[in-house]
C-alpha cells in the first residue's frame, strides 16, 4: 500500500505544471567545465581552440533548439584589434527561440565566448571571464525551448571581445533584424565569483525606465543583486558602459543591462579556472538572469513603450555614427 501510495504521490507530483521556469544546474555546471578545459586552449580568437569551443556552442545551440538566422549559426566578421593595422578574422554564434512576426520588438542575449589563449606562458582558462557567461545563456537558451518567449529573443555567443569588443561591434552593425526592433540588450560577462556573492546590474543609469524593472525581478539565492557601475559617480574603473560587449549597443542607443562581476584577483589569471568558481554563485546568477529574461520577455511591448517616450524626451543628441572602418562611434569620438 504504501509503494502504490508513494507512486500516486510521484504520479501526482509529475503532472503538475511546471509552475518555475529553473535552470538545468548539473548541465550548466558541464558546459562551464567543458569551455575551460586546457584542449579549448583558453579559445583566443583565430585559434583552433576558439573553433572547438564554437563547435561545442553549435551542438549545444542545436540541443536547445535554438534556430540559425542563415544557414548556420555563424556570423563571421573582419575586424582590425587596438594598436594594429592588421585585419584579423571572427566568428560569432548566433540563434534564436521564438516566433519573428518581422515586426515586433527584440531581446537580444550576448556573452563572448573568446578568452585570453596563453598568458605568461600559461593556458588562461577563463573560467569565470566568460565561460560562466556562456554556460548560464546556454542554460537559459535550454529552458526557452521548453517555455517559449512571447517574442523573438536572439542569443549571441561573441568573438574577439577581448581585444576590443569587436563580435559585439560587427554583431550591431549588422544586426539579423531591423535594429528599430531591438529594445534591450541583455549581457553575461563574468558570474562566477565574488566573495560577497554580489551581482552587479548596470545599465538603468542610461536608460533610467530599466531600474525599477531589474528591482522587480526575482533574485536567487545565495545572489545579493546592486544596481550601479554605470556611471562617473561610480569613481575610476567603476563605470562600467564601455566594460564589455553591451558597449556596442549603448553606442547605438539600445537599452542594456550587463551583469557582470566586480575584479578579482583571478581576472585575467591563468587561475581563472574551474576549480575556483563558486558553484553556487554561479548557479543563482544563471537563474536570476533566466528570471530576468522571462520578466522582459514578458513585458517586452512596455519596454518598447518607455525606451519610445525616453527617447522622444531626450535633448536632440548627436546620433551614435558608424566610423569609416564600419564601426560605432561614441558622440565626440573621432
Ligand atoms: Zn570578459
């Protein structure tokens, strides 16, 4: 009696609906462990170990259900890095869940993919700079298959972030749908460690309407979430607008959130593996930035509305301009 008791009980557990939308922990954990392996060879842009983690990206991609804009999921690009004149090759990884009626507004996920390769002689794994970025947009990419966004949401694994944001740059200037339709930018850079388990969401002091939104959006434990690090009041190094990728679109007016890290004394080192990400952190950061998504996405048409009104109030600014070399420039830039 008591095992068909205890199966009925299951039977009638199962059949629940799913009331939270939840990560896969133990998947996410795996993809955060398989992107920092010493094969993927710390995946520096142009080299064998950046296309195996891109061949990693696509099955998993796939597995989500995530559909390819062209023929395949990837946008490659030609970019020139900072103090070079040499023209250097990208790719970034590109797919998206939802219906695209063609007109409706847009969420679009970033997080690079592309790390260090060696540094002093050492394999930089970027454990926490940015496989935990992409492993929780993958975790999340997962749970959209199952829980269909009402709009289209497009996720962007970037390229050549490290030597200056160049995937998130050739991504904008030629966006898969009409830019006029992109309403936030949502991007993943660094979750996975910080003693305080503090997560930082900055963005709402250029698009103030953003604030009350990511206030609203439930937090998962053990994550303390603060609003802040965009702006001069945050002092030197502690605004972060032109930190990471989200960059290119606060350069062509696109509203973002960046969630991301504060330093620590594993960025950027050869330390920054596996073994020293807080497992925990990581997990609750996946899952509030999933909550984030499912929030916007749900609300995607009022965000549309304020960006429309916060934009018919702002002063007659100089429009962000494409410079000769196709990129985006900051007003006053040259
Ligand atoms: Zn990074």
């Amino acid at each position: 009696m008591r095992i068909v008791l205890t199966s009925l009980i299951a039977a009638a557990v199962l059949s629940l609906p799913a009331l939270a939308q939840d990560i896969n922990a133990e998947q996410a954990l795996i993809d955060l462990r398989i992107l920092t392996t010493d094969e993927m060879d710390g995946r520096r842009t142009g080299t064998q170990g950046a296309a195996d983690a891109r061949a990693y990206i696509a099955e998993r991609y796939f597995m989500a259900g995530l559909v390819a804009i062209g023929e395949t999921f990837e946008q490659a690009f030609t970019y020139t890095p900072r103090r070079s004149a040499e023209q250097l090759n990208g790719i970034n990884m590109i797919g998206y869940h939802g219906y695209d009626d063609g007109e409706g507004p847009v969420l679009v996920m970033t997080a690079h993919y592309d790390h260090l390769g060696n540094c002093g002689g050492q394999i930089c794994n970027g454990a926490d700079d940015n496989a935990s970025g992409v492993a929780a947009m993958l975790a999340i990419a997962e749970v959209l298959r199952d829980h269909p966004p009402v709009n289209m949401v497009i996720f962007a694994a970037l390229d050549a972030e490290e030597n200056g944001l160049n995937g998130a740059r050739a991504l904008v200037a030629d966006l898969p749908v009409n830019p006029d339709r992109v309403v936030l930018n949502i991007n993943l850079d660094m979750l996975a460690i910080n003693a305080e388990n503090e997560l930082p969401a900055a963005g709402a002091f250029h698009f103030p309407f953003l604030r009350e939104h990511i206030d609203a959006i439930e937090v998962a434990e053990p994550v303390q979430l603060i609003q802040g690090y965009d702006s001069p009041e945050w002092g030197p190094g502690g605004d972060w607008t032109y930190s990471s990728d989200h960059a290119a679109f606060h350069d062509a007016g696109i509203p973002w959130i960046y969630y991301g890290v504060d330093f620590h004394e594993h960025y950027h080192q050869p330390t920054d593996e596996f073994e020293v990400v807080q497992q925990d952190f990581f997990l609750g950061n996946a899952q509030t930035v999933l909550n984030a998504v499912v929030y916007f996405d749900e609300r995607l048409d009022v965000i549309a509305a304020e960006l429309a009104e916060h934009r018919a109030a702002l002063p007659a600014v100089e429009e962000a301009r494409v410079g000769e070399d196709g990129r985006f420039m900051k007003p006053g830039m040259e």
